[in-house]
C-alpha cells in the first residue's frame, strides 16, 4: 500500500487536509470518501482495508472545520463551501487518475454533501454510495428547535447548538471507545450556522434528488440513532436512477462499515462495485 497526503486550498483559502491509499496491484477504480460530521478522513479503515487488496484506490479529504483542516469546529458559513471544496478536491483526483471510474463514498453529512454534490456534478462519476444518509430531519425535532436554530443562525452563528451522542455511532464498544478518544473527532456542539445549512441542503435534496440517474447505492442501519432511517427509503424512492439499490441492515446502528456486521456490509459493497464495473 501506498499512502499520499497533503494540504489544498478549499474555498475561502483554507488549508484542507486530504490522503489517498494506493493498491500495489493494477487500480481498477477510486473510492472518494466523504466523511461525516465531527469526524475525519481517517476512519474509513476497514473500507479501506477491504478494498485495497482488491485494486481499488481510495481518497479522502477532512471537510473544513474538522480533522486536520482548517476552520473552526464544526462549523460553515454557507453548505456550498463543503460541495464546491470537495469539486477542487474531485478534480486533483481526476488529474491524478485521468482514466479510472470514481465512485463517490458519503456517509452522514458527508452522504448528504455526495447527494448536493450529485445535483450539480453526478456527470463525472460513475456511481455513488450513501450511508447514514443525513437527509431526513429527526422526527424528535421540534418546530420551535428548527425555528430557533434559523434564528441564532443569523444573530449567533458560531454558537454551539446539538451535541452527537457517541453511544450511537455504534454497537461495538471499541469503535465508541475509539472515536470518543480521537484527538481528531470532535466531541463539541456543532454551530446554529452549520445546523441551518444542514437544513437547507436536506430540502434542496429533497426536491431535487429526482434530477440524480447515476448508479446508486443506499446503506442504511434499520436502529440509527443518530439519523432518522426512513430518510434512506426517502431518497431511495425520490432519486431517478433506474439503477438503485438500499440496503437495510436490521439492527445496525449509524456508522455501519463499523458495527460487529462490517464484513457482511463490506462484501455487499463489494459486490455492488464488481457489479458496476462489468
């Protein structure tokens, strides 16, 4: 394996971390990881470790405001610097690999920034999976939170507003362990700013998820807690691929490359790609 990192100049000027895994063997595709919220580029090892071996490359790059990027804490000031940083991003990795198909990898936000990014630039891929897809506001979510958090958007935009619940990452106590001992994850609030963004982008999702016709891949456990499941059929019935697949796992928590069933989820994926490459 070969690894490659660096620094890029995101949107606004500042400095995005990224790294890149390279397969010994002959690169049959790329794996362009989008990560999720607080978290970073880093924790996509078991996809990485599965499908190395396998011939594929994979990229990630640490959105802004998190791991070793730039910015403050879980915060952005408009949804597009993540969509528009991460199209700088996907062209260095075009560049790099002029010839080989890239898939789209987004899990959580980050799937939600794969499914904004898809809007404007599904021509460039070949396909994409989501996981964890943050597309659905929570159902506990009151009105009035949603109203307030519009409000201290605008008035108080870098004041901390909900905190993720660690437990609910995942089933597996090391996985929690791990992530909650991760200098690079975030344990804070994220921003009113990065919450109303948040938002906005779900509805644009919503409304336009029907324009996506690139192959599609779901991934969705059936227990998550930290987004609301029925976001998956949502979009699985919204988009306009004739080629789409959702995945449900029973009992699966959030971060499903990372429950005790990895190697069952894993090996769906891998099959799904093989597929897609015929």
């Amino acid at each position: 394996m070969k690894h490659r990192e660096g620094f890029f100049k995101g949107v606004g000027g500042s400095e995005i971390y990224y790294q890149g895994w390279l397969p010994e063997k002959e690169m049959k595709a790329v794996l362009l990881i989008v990560h999720g919220l607080a978290e970073h580029s880093g924790r996509y090892a078991n996809v990485i470790d599965h499908f190395l071996p396998l011939g594929y490359a994979a990229y990630g790059l640490d959105q802004i405001g998190h791991g070793k990027s730039e910015g403050k804490r879980a915060h952005v000031e408009r949804f597009k610097v993540f969509t528009d940083t991460l199209k700088v991003y996907f062209d260095m990795v075009r560049e790099w690999h002029p010839d080989v198909p890239i898939f789209l990898v987004g899990h959580s936000m980050g799937a939600l920034i794969g499914a904004a990014y898809l809007l404007d630039h599904q021509y460039e891929l070949t396909g994409a999976i989501l996981s964890g897809a943050t597309v659905k506001v929570p159902e506990g979510i009151s009105p009035v939170i949603i109203f307030m958090g519009k409000v201290l958007s605008l008035l108080a935009p870098k004041m901390g507003l909900i905190q993720l619940e660690a437990d609910g990452v995942s089933r597996d106590a090391k996985v929690v362990n791990a992530y909650i001992n991760d200098p690079l994850v975030y344990i804070g609030k994220y921003t009113a700013r990065l919450g109303a963004e948040l938002l906005k982008a779900m509805k644009r999702v919503a409304t336009q998820a029907s324009t996506i016709n690139l192959p599609l891949l779901i991934l969705q456990g059936s227990e998550d807690k930290l987004v609301d499941p029925v976001g998956a059929q949502m979009l699985y019935d919204t988009v306009g691929s004739e080629d789409k697949t959702l995945k449900l796992y029973n009992g699966l928590y959030h971060e499903v490359y990372n429950e005790p069933e990895r190697e069952q989820v894993l090996k769906d994926v891998e099959v799904w790609l093989e597929g897609q490459l015929k």
